[in-house]
C-alpha cells in the first residue's frame, strides 16, 4: 500500500468540477481511495480506470464513469505514485486480459519502441521486460502495457545490441539497452518460440501419429498455438491430411453438424485447429472450426461464420456464428473475391482473439450489462482493451446449442435465416427457451 497527501479535481462529462480539494489518496493492489478531511471519499477501483496520462506533475485518468480524476501537488511524491499506479494497473490488466500462463523470464530491465498496426509510434521509454511461455510483455514505467504473442511473430531480428519483433499485423517493437541480460533474453525467446513450434508438432502427431513427421512440421507452421488453418493452406502440404483431420471430427461427435454446415459453405476456406484444453495435459486436445458460409446471392442463408470446439472428452454444446460483413453492406457484393478477401482479414482476427482469450466463449457472447457483474468482471478489462474481441463482440450472432439434431438443424437454418433478414448489425438472434442453457466455457 503507498498513501500520502494530493490535491485533486473531479470533473463531469460536461467538464463540469464536482468535486475537490486536498485530501489522502490510498493506493492498493485493486484500489484507489481519495479520501478529503470533511468531503465524501473516492473509493475507485483500478478496473475502472480506463485511461492514465501525466503532464506537468498531473495525473488524469480517465474512468469508466466518463469522468475525469486529476490528481496533483504530491510533491516528492510524485514519481513513486505514479510508478506505482501504473504498475499495479498493468498487473491487474495483465490478469484480466486472461494472460495466466508460466513466466519464462522477468525482471528485465530496457528500453522498447512500440509501433501499432497503422504504424503509429504508440508507446516509448523503460519497461520490465517479461517473457511468458506464449508471449512477450512490456510493462512500461509510464503507460499501457504492451503484449506480443509469439504465434503473431512474423520475423525476429537482432540489431547490434537490440532486438526487433515484427508480427504478421505490422506491428513492431524494438527493444534495447538490456545490458547483460541482452544475451540470456535473447536465449530464452528463442527456445520459448521453438518449444511453441514443437508443441504443435506433438499435438498434431499425437493425434494422427500415421501422417509423416515431415508433413507435420510444415502444415505446424499455420497452426502456431491453436490457431485454426484454412482447408486450402492445409492441402498445399497434403491433401490427406485435410481428410484426417475431417474424420477426427467424427471420433469426436460433432461430425454430423460439420457436414450440414459443409454443405452450406465455401468449402475452400473451411478452418480447422488444434487447441490444448485450458487445463492442459487434464483436458487433453480439442479440435475446433470455422465454417464460411456467404455468396454473392443476398437472399441465400449466408454471410456468417460458425465457430465450433470439442474433444473426445465431450462433444461441443453450441455452435456460434458472426457476422461477415455489415447487414447493410453484404447485399452490395456483386464478385465473391471481396467476400474471400473480407473473409480472410476476419479469420486472422478470430484466431488472434480466440487465443487471446485462451478459448473461452463467455467474454464473446456475454452482454454488456453481465460484465458488471462480480463473477464476470475478470473478462471486463479484456472487452476493453482487446480490440479483436470488441470486433467479435460486435459481429456475434447468436448460438444454438445441441439439444436434439432436429432441433439444431432448425435453429442453425433460422439463425441463418434470421441474419440475412435484417439490416440492423446489432441485432442478435433470439434463442428463446434455450437462452439460458449451461454451455461450455
């Protein structure tokens, strides 16, 4: 716990003061508490917190109320409350964004550069350096922390005495002034990045251990940490394989609902991955799919993707859809190459989100309203700050779960129906007495 004396200034969303003046402010693992002599006290949660910035010895943080918090005169204070804030915020964000995997490597001192996918110059300046099993992590002194999956590089590069990472978004970090921990950082990234290649391998090979160990590493490449690979990647390597892989379904049960939505579908472009259950080696593999289904036809049941995932332990309790395009927009395709291209920009996001997210499907379809409540608040700050899942929030659909064959075949069909039908992109599809049935998280 830090604690000391500040001013402070509460302001509307009108730019309206309501409230101010010198008080103490309490700073906890969750919490920060503003506390006047005689006024009535802040109690402000960290998950609330939606924005931090500091000027001139200021600091403003912007919160999930739409207000805005001005924190001032701490004197000598300063610094170390500053510091302190943000670290503690990025530790919770970094909880909550659903990142609890092994830490290779922490307590790396060095200098980062971020650049975003629209090559912006996002963030720059000292961080702790942090190596997870799946990911590197920059926990800036000053700002947002900054998370690069493994599975997303596209290049690895040293540079005299720096490291660059390039991912296939465009995004960039350079990172330097390690020091001596340049070396054993460097190290340590490039084993994690390989035993992430080899766990693919062995899932794959676990699972179809007749397909040549040659195949398998190259067909690993589409399939970095469960991602899911199109029908057409899969068949460069081999075609059998994609067959494989198909009869796999099978063993597990939801064969049957793979081929009516095959038959719907533009059958090229089909997904399929490999995921580790969320509790590793206990739940053992889990094959899940994405099935395009869109046409240059605007009356036809279409632009909709059905997402799937299920093990031997247990077959798949719903299926979920989203939206490919805008309802609005999505009559307007005269040629099916934009939809193959929309298609393919989407499926990239899907992958990146649905491993951001270790696979669970509640942040996706729970509603806003849910988020607040205690059990849900760990899935609010990702729906905040992963853009991937904002987008998949924004283009779900619906689910149908599997009652009865009947009684999905139907339910898919007025899905279907049902998305095509309306020019509302909000709009979701009403499950009816099913809607509050237990499904697998």
């Amino acid at each position: 716990m830090l604690s000391g004396s500040l001013s402070y200034s509460l302001v509307n969303p009108s730019g309206e003061e309501v409230g101010g003046g010198e008080a103490q402010a309490r700073l906890e693992e969750e919490s920060l508490s503003v506390l006047p002599e005689f006024g009535e006290g802040l109690f402000i949660s960290l998950r609330d917190i939606l924005e931090v910035s500091e000027e001139n010895y200021r600091i403003s943080l912007v919160l999930s109320s739409t207000e805005r918090l001005n924190l001032f005169n701490l004197g000598y204070l300063y610094e170390d409350f500053l510091r302190a804030l943000i670290k503690l915020r990025n530790n919770l964000l970094l909880k909550d964004m659903l990142s609890q995997e092994y830490l290779v490597k922490s307590d790396v001192e060095a200098d980062f550069l971020y650049i975003d996918e629209e090559n912006k110059k996002r963030q720059e300046g000292r961080c702790d350096l942090r190596l997870y099993e799946t990911s590197v992590v920059v926990m800036p002194e000053k700002g947002e922390l900054v998370r690069i999956r493994l599975s997303d590089l596209s290049e690895i590069s040293k540079q005299e005495c720096s490291l660059v990472l390039n991912t296939e978004f465009r995004e960039n970090l350079v990172l330097s002034k390690m020091g001596p921990e340049f070396d054993p950082f460097t190290k340590a990234l490039s084993e994690a990045n390989n035993e992430l290649q080899l766990k693919v391998q062995s899932s794959l090979k676990e699972l179809l251990p007749e397909v040549d160990p040659l195949i398998i590493r190259k067909v690993a490449r589409f399939m970095k940490e469960g991602r899911s690979a199109k029908r057409s990647d899969i068949e460069s390597v081999s075609p059998e394989l994609w067959i494989k892989l198909e009869k796999r379904l099978e063993v597990i049960g939801i064969k049957e609902e793979y081929d009516f939505l095959k038959s719907l579908s533009q059958q090229e472009k089909i997904c399929i991955g490999l995921k580790r259950g969320l509790m590793d080696d206990l739940t053992g593999e889990y094959i899940w799919f994405l099935i395009p289904i869109y046409s240059t036809n605007p009356e036809r049941q279409g632009n909709a993707v059905a997402m799937e995932a299920s093990s031997e332990e247990g077959g798949g309790k719903a299926t979920y859809f989203f939206r490919i395009a805008s309802r609005k927009d999505y009559p307007n395709y005269k040629a099916i190459g934009y939809l193959h291209r929309d298609f393919d920009s989407l499926i990239k996001r899907m992958n990146r989100c649905m491993i951001d997210i270790n696979f669970r499907r509640e942040p996706i379809y729970l509603p806003d309203e849910r988020l607040e409540e205690p059990q849900y608040l760990k899935y609010r700050f990702a729906v905040l700050k992963l853009p991937s899942l904002q987008i998949l929030r924004s283009l779900f659909i619906g689910r149908v779960f599997h009652i009865s064959p009947e009684q999905w075949r139907k339910e898919v069909t007025d899905l279907l129906t049902f998305n095509v039908s309306t020019l509302d992109d909000s709009a979701r599809w009403k499950k009816g007495v099913y809607e509050s049935e237990a499904e697998q998280k």
